[in-house]
C-alpha cells in the first residue's frame, strides 16, 4: 500500500511539474534585432519623437500591436542620415520630428486586421472622411508588407524652433478631417504641410498640384533635405522616406518596438 501511494504521488508531481513547466516550455523567445539596428536616438537626440503607434491617436484609434515603448528604431546607415539632416535644419532654426521607424511584421498585420472589419469605422472623420474603407487596399493605403519592417524607412515632418507642446489626442474627441486647414484639425507643432499626418487622401501626394504656397514650400523643403542625405520620397506620402541603398532589401523584421533589442548596439 505504501509503494502504491509513493507511486501516485511521485505520478501527481510530475504531472504538476508538466503543467507548471509546459506554458515556458512553450513560450517564444521575441525576436532579436541585427547590430545593424539602433535606437536614434542614441545617435542623434535632438531629433523629436512622437511616435504615434505607442497612442491611441491613430486611424486604428488604438495602440499598435508590436509598440512597446516610444522609441524610433532604424537602421544604423538611415540613423547617421538622419542626423546629419537635422545638423543641417538646427543651424537654419527647424528639427526632424519623427512619427514612425521601424514597425515590427505584427503591427502590418495589425492594420490588414483592422482594414478588413468594416464596421469599425470610428477614425473615418480623421484620417480618412472620402475614402470608403472597402477600398483601402485596392487604393493602396493599407498593404500586406510595408517597407517600414525592412528598418531603413521613416515617417517624419518638419518643426520650427523653438518647439511648441503638442497636447496629447482624448479618445472619444471630436475629430477634423486631416486635410482641413491647420488651424483647424488635431494640433501639431509641426508646420504647415497641408495635411495631417498619415491622412488617406490625394492631397497627401507630396506633389499634388492642389497643395501651394508655404504648404507645398514646406514639403519641397523636406524632401529636398532628406534627398541630399540619401533618402527617397514616397510619391504618395509627403512623410514617408526611405533610406538607400537599404541595408536589408529583402528582409522584413518581426522584433518588437522596445529599448531592449537595441540595447548596447
């Protein structure tokens, strides 16, 4: 009787200890960033950053899965192009103002998830009032890979010096469509570039011919900055700028937004 029940009860530890163990056992390690990743601002910490994913104050109007912490995360070539940019706008009274960097594979399929519930509509009057979102992939404003996971492309805009706070979005506010004079959509201290930040129209187009006068100056002056350090605009995002060449072309990142898989490079 004795052995039977130092039997079961060496069989009930083992089970237990199974159990305890099996959700480490089965748990991922998070993906580790290349050396060739830095945090920027360990290589240029005057350029300012709102990262816009770690908030509610997206078209999702949700935190982005994959955003840990604010931080921009680039490629060390597209980091070190960057800051030479902003030596270049310091000395002329303006600063880089960073909205995205690298964003891990998990966020993109954030945005697939979300561009396909069409009920969930409830950005519409900001970011994109005269697109019908049925249509967001057709029209190219949501994709199933972004150059953003290979590390070397940004979203970014222009402030004058010194910079004004920009308040923090309430959820629940009421929304101004991003494409509605600057005085009159969400607060930015960034100056005036006809548009909001990741709004879904035309008028985004960095050349739309619609766009004059300080708007369009404004974005000529970026682009033209960004050009002479290496980087090449998207044609239909007057934010979006891409490194080149990119250090990994072909290669789309999962680890997360987070100090960590940078620290100490």
């Amino acid at each position: 009787m004795r052995t039977s029940l130092r039997a079961l009860a060496a069989t009930a530890a083992a089970l237990l200890a199974v159990t305890a163990l099996s959700p480490a056992a089965q748990a991922r390690p998070e993906p580790e960033a290349p050396e060739e990743f830095v945090a920027l601002r360990s290589v240029d910490p005057t350029i300012i950053q709102e990262m816009r994913y770690t908030t509610a104050h997206t078209f999702l109007g949700e935190r982005v899965d994959g955003y840990r912490q604010p931080v921009c995360i680039l490629t060390r070539p597209a980091a070190r192009a960057l800051h030479l940019a902003q030596q270049r706008l310091l000395r002329q009274g303006y600063s880089l103002k960073v909205y995205d960097c690298y964003r891990p594979q998990r966020a993109v399929d954030h945005f697939v998830r979300w561009a396909k519930d069409l009920d969930d509509q409830s950005m519409k009057g900001e970011f994109y009032p005269r697109v019908d979102k049925d249509r967001l992939f057709e029209d190219g404003y949501i994709a199933e890979k972004s150059g953003h996971s290979r590390g070397s492309t940004v979203d970014l805009t222009l402030v004058r010096l010194p910079a004004l706070p920009t308040r923090p979005y309430r959820p629940g506010e009421r929304l101004a469509p991003c494409f509605a004079p600057k005085g009159e959509r969400f607060p930015d201290n960034s100056v005036d570039m006809g548009t909001g930040y990741d709004c879904f129209d035309t008028l985004s187009h960095t050349d739309d011919p619609r766009i004059q006068g300080l708007q369009r100056a404004n974005r000529q002056f970026l682009k033209r900055t960004l050009t002479e350090v290496g980087f090449v605009n998207l044609p239909e995002e007057w934010w979006h700028f891409t490194f080149r060449p990119e250090p990994f072309p072909d290669t789309y990142f999962g680890f997360p937004v987070h100090r960590r898989p940078v620290a100490g490079h």
